[in-house]
C-alpha cells in the first residue's frame, strides 16, 4: 500500500510530520501484514458500509457492527494512519475517499478486491515466498496438495466465492474502459476469451448495436453470464455463449478477440491459448490482449504485489512490456500500438501474421 497523503496523515489542522527514516520505514514495511489484516477486518466486519456520510462515534459503529469499541477504536486508528478512515479531532470517525471503496455500494468498490488478496490461504503462502523464488514454481500443490483452482473450488468454497466476486467487480469496473477504448468499428464479431460473466462482450455490444459477440470460459463461468446476454436478456439474440477451456480449444470465428488478464498463467498454457486464438482466427484476424504491466504504469506497487502472488498461487506472472510483447511475437502476432486502458491495464493491438 502506498504512503498516506500528507493531507490525509496530519491530524487536523496541524502541519505533516516528516517522512520517516529509511530504519523507520523499513519497520513499517515488515509490520505489512498487520495493513492488509486490518482492511481485511474493516471489510469483514462491514465497518464501511456502517459509516455513512456523517462522522461517527467509535461506540455507535461498535454497536451498528457488533464490536467491541476499545478493540474498534484501536483497528479504525491503524486504518487512518493510511488514509483508510480519518479519526477527528472529536473523536469520531469519518470517511475517506479509500474506505468508500470498501463499501460493497460505492460503484467503484474494492471490497471483495481487499478480501481476495487477504484471503486464509495467503497466510499461508506469503511465508513461502522464498521457497517458491528459488524454485521458481508455485507453493500452493506442496502447501495443499492440488492444483490453486482445485483446492479453491473443493476444499475451500467461500474462498472461491470470494474471488468470484472480486472477478466480477473488477470486470464490471474495467469494462467500461476497455469498450471506451477499443474502435471496432467495421467489425461483424467479437469474442471474448476467458471473458468471466461477459461484462467486456455486453459492453461492446452496447458500444455497437450491428455487431454480434461471442462469450467463452469455462462451463461453471460462462452458467453465470450477466443477464442481458443469456435467452431473454435484451443482448441474447446478439451473444453467444460458448462453455470450453480456451486452452483445450477455441472453437469462435470472429472479427476481433479479446483476451483479457488471462496471459499470466504458466508458460505453457499460455503458449496453448495463443496457438488456439490463431488456428481459430486465421491470418490478419485482429487480436487485443489486454493485461497488467510490471514495468512503465502508475501502479507498480500493486502489479509488482500480483506478479508475487501468481508465483505463489499458480506459478505464473505478471509481464514487462517488453516480455508481453517477445511473448505475443513467437506465438505468431505481429504487435502494433501499445496504448494504457487505465492506470492498471494495458491494450497491445496485434494482428495474425499471415
């Protein structure tokens, strides 16, 4: 998490303490664990959702979330040393503009976000981290003894509930961007690969009218497709719904595919997406790849963070552009511009060579 403002950090109306020395900042960073435990328990506890647009007494909160309040004032004031909440001078407690993003209401929410990163099973990965750097594969198989996405979806349910739904409001939320950004003007079809509930496919087809657009994943994805495309939505008679694995097959024709935050997989299976989108494709077929970056973007603490927690989950990685680009290349696209999505995300307009 990156440093609070110092508008956010003073108490108020008095100046911004200094920075703090490289000792003190290294002992705030190795005290990590107990910030993203503390966002973690704030979501959890459904702190932000309790808090309205009036500051609040610690003793109301306590008893709208059911808490204690010594315990609560204690979390909420370790939250506001970062920005997440702000403690007056009278004592109460108010929003900032980070803690409205861990109400499950505010249309821009990081809540499921905050607990899928919190997750019990990153507990017990994180430890492993130097395990997995020197072996350069993941630690959940030795930790759980199954693939990440097998033991989620058997042994751990709610987890994958949780990650559902992050998935599905981090969608929801760059969707938008990506069908701001994307002209697909004089194409008759789109396909999203691996595209989740279909957020990016009904967006475009809102974008444009005449086009169709095909959605595929997996079957257990694809049965909770966002409304308006499946029979009876008012997108149904222009989306497809395609249950597969993208890495097994892609059995779309399209104008243009889209894959989105799906190339940080191991290498193989990423090597086996992109054989299956060019056979399916065909030469000069219009693919966008869409994905975060830990290199040149605003939000390198947070892809640096994903890139390590990929390692850890499933043995993949986040890219540079550079290797994005050596990647998509040898898999047979020839890579034009490279333009951002959003402060997270980053479009590479490729082409298959013919």
């Amino acid at each position: 998490m990156t440093a609070p403002s110092a508008e956010l950090s003073a108490p108020h109306g008095q100046p911004a303490p200094p920075s703090p020395p490289p000792s003190m900042r290294l002992r705030e960073l190795v005290f990590g664990a107990a910030c993203a435990a503390a966002v973690r328990a704030a979501a959890r506890l459904g702190v932000a959702d309790a808090l309205g647009d009036a500051p609040m007494t610690v003793e109301h909160l306590a008893a709208a979330v059911r808490t204690e309040p010594k315990p609560l004032r204690r979390l909420l004031r370790a939250l506001s040393c970062y920005g997440v909440f702000a403690e007056r001078p009278d004592g109460t407690f108010a929003h900032t503009e980070m803690s409205r993003l861990l109400r499950e209401d505010d249309p821009n929410s990081l809540r499921y976000i905050s607990l899928w990163c919190t997750e019990p099973w990153t507990w017990d990965a994180w430890p492993r981290l130097d395990e997995a750097v020197r072996s350069g594969r993941n630690v959940v198989e030795d930790l759980y003894g199954k693939e990440f996405f097998v033991y989620l979806n058997e042994e751990a349910p709610e987890s994958a509930d949780v990650f559902n739904r992050a998935m599905t409001t981090s969608s929801e939320q760059s969707a938008r961007d990506v069908a701001a950004l994307l002209d697909l003007s004089g194409a008759s079809s789109v396909a999203d690969l691996g595209g989740g509930q279909g957020h990016v496919v009904a967006s475009l087809l809102d974008k444009y009218p005449a086009m169709e657009g095909h959605l595929l994943d997996l079957p257990r994805v694809v049965e909770n497709a966002v409304p308006r495309l499946r029979p009876g939505g008012d997108l149904a008679e222009r989306a497809h719904i395609v249950p597969g694995d993208v890495r097994v097959s892609v059995p779309v024709k399209a104008d243009v595919y889209v894959i989105k935050n799906i190339l940080e997989w191991d290498d193989e299976s990423t090597a086996r997406l992109l054989a299956n989108v060019i056979e399916a494709g065909g030469p000069g077929t219009r693919v966008v790849v869409i994905e975060n970056l830990v290199d040149d973007t605003p939000s390198m603490r947070f892809s640096t963070a994903m890139d390590l927690l990929l390692l850890l989950n499933v043995g993949g990685a986040k890219h540079t552009r550079k290797s994005m680009v050596e990647r998509l290349e040898a898999a047979g696209l020839a890579v034009g511009e490279v333009r951002p999505v959003n402060p997270y995300l980053h479009a590479f307009e490729c082409t298959v060579r013919g």
